[in-house]
C-alpha cells in the first residue's frame, strides 16, 4: 500500500473515531439531570435594640403597718366597747393568755383606761392595733354610749362608810337629762334619778346617804351602806331600761 493511500485509512479512521466519541459524549450528557445552582445568600446583620435598665427604688413600707414580734409583753388601754374577747382577737393572743397576764377571769368587767397586759407570742402584731394611751382611772366599769351620750361609773369612793360611801358618775358626752335613769345593786335597792341635767365632762355623786341634792352631790336615802362586799356590781340604766354602765366592787 502507498503511503498516500495509507495516511487517507488513518485520516479517516480517526475522524470516524472523533465522531463516535462525540455521539457518545452528547448522549451520556442528555442523559444526566439537570443541576440547579444553589443560591447563597449574602449574610444579614441584625443590629441589636440597646436595652435600657430601669432601677426601681425600694419602696418603704409605713412603720405603722409593719409587723413586729414582740420581745417583751407590751401595754393596751382600754377604750370604750372593748371587751376581753375583742381585745385578744385584735392582738391575735388566747384569751386564756390574756387573762392569766392581767390576773382576771372570764367574764370580769373592763374599765375605760384601764392598763392590761398583753402577753408576748410570736405571732406578728400590726403597730396600727395599739391605740395611743389615755389616763387610766383606777375603776373597774364597763360603759356603752347611749347615742351621744356616754356616761359611766368613774368609781365608788369610801365604801362601806354608810357617812362619805357614793357613787361616781362621769359624762364623757354631750350634755345628757339624767331624769328617770336608775342606779342599782342588783339586790334590789334601786335609785331613781331626778331632773338634772350632766354637762359635758361633769360629774354628779349619787351619796348612800341622806342629803339635800343639788346639782353636783344626790342623796339616796339609805340607812346602810350598800357598796362594801368585793365583787358587788353597781347598774346604770337609762329610763327605757338600757344598760349603759357597770362597775364592779374591787
């Protein structure tokens, strides 16, 4: 074979190979599944909102609602409508402690002003339950205002001395007409009142004794004194019957 005939069988052999790789190439590329770029996205930068830090000052409780434990047993003065019961609820002690601490029985009467022990505990005591001390009497009455008046038994002097034995009557109100009230033992010697009118603040003596009465001093008429036995309990009641003070015979 001569060398002309010879290059054209290669020239030609190798353009039929570069086809068939060509067709292959193409086919095996259609063939394949199409590949979607995948995006990027640019980083977002979030500015941060500044904070602002609020400083709440303490509040401060008032001292007249703080609870307190108390250390030591405190006072009460007694005010007008209290009783022994009323009085433990409000300073959340047992009554049974209560009466112990004063050296008084259940039942006993109470008098406007009178210093009573409150015996310490543990539970917490509102400040604003103490009430500011008024002057005691050295009485042992109970008295319950009759609309605005408000009379009581202050104390009965010289008892059991039928010459200066009498009673002590205090108004703490308006000005109240006695008329037709009572003064009673209980045993049945009742003193009936006259007109006489009792300012504001004054007081009147209901004397056991004979007497003249006069606006300060009145006169009961009897022959015996009837206030010396401990325990006895002098009843002030107005005309309709009302109780409206008491007084225990120390």
């Amino acid at each position: 074979m001569s060398l002309r005939r010879m290059a054209i069988f290669i020239g030609i052999n190798i353009l039929v190979s570069a086809s068939v790789t060509l067709l292959v190439l193409s086919v095996w590329d259609a063939g394949r599944p199409p590949v979607h770029p995948i995006p990027t996205l640019a980083p977002t930068v979030i500015a941060a909102a500044p904070t602002t830090l609020s400083v709440i000052a303490p509040t401060s409780t008032p001292a007249s609602i703080l609870p307190t434990t108390a250390s030591a047993s405190r006072t009460y003065f007694v005010q007008s409508g209290d009783t022994l019961s009323a009085i433990a609820r409000n300073f959340d002690v047992p009554i049974a402690d209560l009466l112990a601490a004063n050296n008084l029985k259940d039942g006993d009467l109470l008098s406007i002003g009178q210093k009573l022990i409150i015996p310490t505990g543990n539970s917490p005591t509102l400040l604003a339950l103490t009430p500011s001390p008024i002057k005691p009497r050295p009485v042992s009455t109970q008295s319950i205002a009759l609309g605005d008046a408000f009379v009581t038994i202050r104390e009965i002097v010289s008892k059991d001395k039928l010459s200066e034995e009498a009673v002590v009557l205090t108004n703490l109100g308006s000005k109240v007409n006695l008329k037709g009230w009572t003064l009673a033992d209980g045993e049945g010697h009742k003193f009936t009142f006259p007109d006489l009118t009792l300012l504001p603040n004054a007081e009147v003596d209901v004397h056991t004794r004979s007497g003249t009465n006069t606006a300060t001093d009145l006169y009961w008429g009897q022959s015996a004194a009837l206030w010396g036995a401990t325990g006895t309990v002098a009843y002030l009641r107005d005309p309709n019957g009302k109780l409206i003070a008491t007084y225990r015979v120390p």
